[in-house]
C-alpha cells in the first residue's frame, strides 16, 4: 500500500477591512476589524516608543528572528519591552485612544531567545478593542514614555480620551 499523507487543516484568521457587514446581510457577523488597532513597543532600558504594524502578526523588528517561550530563563540578559495594544476610536468631536493595553517581553537578540505568553499578547489585544486601558502593571518609567507618545502624537486625541486613560498615565508634560 502506498503511504498518504493526510492534510491538516490550518485555522487562518481574516482580518476584514472596514465594517465587516457592510452590504451584506450576515455576512461577516462576528468578525474583528483590526483597523483601528496599532502595537507600539516600548524599549524600557532606552525609554523609546515606536509603532510597528509588523506586530500584529509577531513580526516586529523586535520580534523578528528570535524564538518566544513562556520560559523567562531562555531569554536571560534580554531587553525588557512593553507590547502596548493601542485602539483608536470616532467620538462626534474626533479621534480618541479608546482601548490601551500592555504586555511584558523580553528579547535576547543574541541568544535568538525571548519571553513573552502569546495568551497574555492575544487578549490583551481584545481588551483593548473592546475599549479596556490596563497599564497598571508598568514601571513608572514606562508609562511616562507612553503618555508622552500618546499625547505627543496627537494631543487632540489624548484630550478627548476617557478619563480611565487619564488617571491611569497621569504625568504633565
């Protein structure tokens, strides 16, 4: 007998541009559009913050190369970085951070090593789409180079956010 391999079916996830039931009666319900949705990575040694949309599919600069476990030992002497989901919604008035959540990595770029719990990076990106801010587990420092991105980028748009966001980055500039 000759030997068949099987195929596997893959779970594909389709990210769906603009509203996904527009024009189409049912079609599309229940799907996530990430288009209001951006990953900013906060290098904490070097208290920098850039968007990398290559982050929505772990494949950031940072990310880039280097092999994740949920063993923080495997990426000792590693860089600590801060994944911020970021959710951009409309109010009448304009643009406003609606959602904002952090998640801890740790990158050793010569090791090829790092840490992260794809669980925590994955809902953590639903909790912000579903417009929840939870930083209160950053450092200080950390969350003053989030606040100043985000009110940096577009003052308007921190003005018009939710007093949580307020409270829970409550640095002046």
């Amino acid at each position: 007998m000759e030997n068949e391999k099987k195929e596997t079916k893959k779970m594909e996830f389709t990210i769906i541009k603009n509203n996904p039931t527009d024009g189409h009666k049912g079609f599309g319900i229940g799907s996530l559009s990430l288009e209001n949705v951006s990953p900013l990575f906060i290098d904490v040694q070097e208290k920098t913050a850039e968007v990398d949309i290559g982050g929505m599919h772990a494949r950031s600069a940072v990310e880039r190369g280097v092999k994740f476990t949920t063993n923080r030992e495997d990426s000792e002497g590693g860089k600590p970085y801060w994944l911020v989901w970021i959710t951009i919604d409309q109010k009448p008035e304009g643009g406003y951070y609606a959602g904002v959540t952090a998640c801890e990595m740790v990158v050793n770029k010569e090791k090829r090593r790092g840490y992260k719990i794809l669980a925590d990076h994955v809902n953590k990106m639903d909790k912000s789409m579903k417009r929840h801010i939870i930083v209160d587990h950053m450092d200080e420092e950390s969350k003053r180079v989030l606040h100043d991105y985000l009110k940096g980028f577009d003052e308007g748009m921190w003005s018009r956010s939710e007093p949580a966001l307020h409270e829970a980055l409550p640095f002046k500039n």
